[in-house]
C-alpha cells in the first residue's frame, strides 16, 4: 500500500509539473509588459521567469505619477530622464520610504525613484533598454497601495488600458471586483502574501475574469 501511494503521489506530481509547464510556455510566448509602480513587478517577472518587458523595475512612482505615466506611456517614454540631484525626502517618506540614498530621477512631470540601483547612470541605461521591450498589445497594471485614497483607486481605474488590478490591505478601497484585498497585519506589502491572493497566470494567459 505504501508502494502504490508513493508511485500515485509521483504520477500526481508529474501530472502538476506538466501543466504548469504547459502554462508557463503559453506565458512566455506572449509575455505581459507588467507596468507597476513598485517592486511587484519585479517579482512577478522573477515568479514566473520572464523577461523584463517593462521599464518599471527596481523602482517606485507616487500613485499619483504612476497614474499620470500609465495615461499617457507613450509620451513618457519618448522623453529622457534627468537626474534630480537633491530630491524631495518627505515626498519619498510620504510613500513609505526613510532616506533617498539612491540616484532619483525627473521625467517631465514625473519623479522615479530608483531604489536598487547604485548611480543615475546605470538607472538611466536599463530604463532606456527596457522601455523599448514594451508589448502595448499586452499591458498589464498593477498598482500597490502606498497611501492611496479612494480618489486615486477610481483614477487609476479610468485609465484605457482593459487588464488593471488594484492590491490594498485596505477594505474601504475596495470599490469594485478589480482590488484584491492583501492581508494587513503592520508587514511591509512585499513580506505579505500578496503573489498567493490572486490567479496571476491565469490574468496573464487573459483567462481571469
């Protein structure tokens, strides 16, 4: 008896491994520009190993910016980034920050915060390579909440782009099916186990809703 659980629990496994690998082919045959205002978009890439189809990496927007960029891609990426050489503390401390000891950068009206690079130049360089990588035919946002208010989570709804999740530990900004309730227990957003409470894959392979 023992023999045949071990034998059905290994074709059990098997059977898994085959269909997320299936899955995860169909992913990287059409992979997601995931434009995201944070580190989540980092994370997903590295979840479901795909390339950087996104200039958003290792950095942070204000909800605010990250709303007007989202609006208006096209025209921000044809411009090119500016080092700001002593940034605004509070407005970084206002999204959750401590102290700017990382090279930040100035996008016409935009402020981008590169928090894991080491100088303005290597920055400059890998938002440059990746911008171009951009699939507009499939874009996909994703916004965590960094002090969002209701008014910012219903702007960042009106923009034209169909596949857009909102994810808070916040239950009042919770205003329609697309904001995904993380739990809230004083951690910061990445150490919560927000990759576990949505269907990531299935959004990307258009299969969510």
């Amino acid at each position: 008896k023992m023999l045949i659980r071990r034998i059905f629990r290994k074709i059990k496994n098997l059977g898994k491994l085959a269909i997320k690998s299936i899955s995860y082919h169909k992913l990287h045959k059409n992979i997601p520009s995931i434009i995201s205002n944070n580190c989540s978009g980092v994370f997903l890439y590295k979840e479901f190993g795909c390339k950087y189809l996104s200039p958003t990496i290792n950095l942070q927007l204000s909800p605010s910016d990250y709303i007007k960029f989202c609006k208006n891609l096209e025209h921000y990426l044809s411009i090119e980034i500016e080092e700001i050489k002593n940034p605004d503390n509070k407005a970084f401390k206002a999204l959750g920050g401590s102290k700017i000891n990382f090279p930040v950068g100035k996008l016409d009206d935009l402020t981008i915060y590169f928090q894991h690079y080491k100088d303005f130049k290597s920055a400059e360089s890998k938002w440059e390579e990746r911008k171009v990588r951009i699939n507009y035919d499939n874009i996909f946002l994703v916004l965590i909440d960094t002090f969002c208010d209701e008014d910012t989570v219903k702007d960042f709804f009106t923009i034209p782009y169909k596949n857009k999740i909102f994810m808070t530990g916040n239950k009042g900004l919770l205003i329609n099916n697309n904001c995904i309730l993380i739990n809230n227990d004083n951690q910061l957003w990445f150490e919560r186990d927000w990759l576990k409470r949505f269907n990531f894959k299935k959004w990307f392979l258009n299969k969510h809703g």
